[in-house]
C-alpha cells in the first residue's frame, strides 16, 4: 500500500482549503504549507489533516 502523503498525484491534488492555492511538503515538520494563506496543515499518521482550525499559523 502507498503511503498517500508519497504519493505525487495526491500530493498534486491537494489544495488549501482557504485560498484554493497550492500546498508545499515540508517532509521534517510532516506539514503541508500554503504561503497565501500563512497556514501549515498537519499530516499525523502519513495523512493530511486539511482543517484549517487545525493548521498551525506560519509566522
């Protein structure tokens, strides 16, 4: 089984959900970043966690 956050087309399709704008991996903090919207959604258990109540604020 594929690890989804490995996955290249996952990872291409994925969004954030605030702006609609692309996401970056950051692989050592396991976090998805959107620097539009100044936001890192977590990944815990290799999936992404796209709430933005439970991404973390960028500073």
């Amino acid at each position: 089984m594929t690890d989804p956050i490995h996955d290249r087309h996952m990872l291409e399709a994925l969004v954030c959900p605030q702006t609609q704008g692309p996401l970056s991996y950051d692989a050592e903090a396991q976090e998805l970043i959107s620097k539009s919207a100044g936001l890192a959604y977590p990944i815990r258990g290799g999936i992404p966690i796209m709430l933005i109540d439970e991404a973390r604020k960028l500073d």
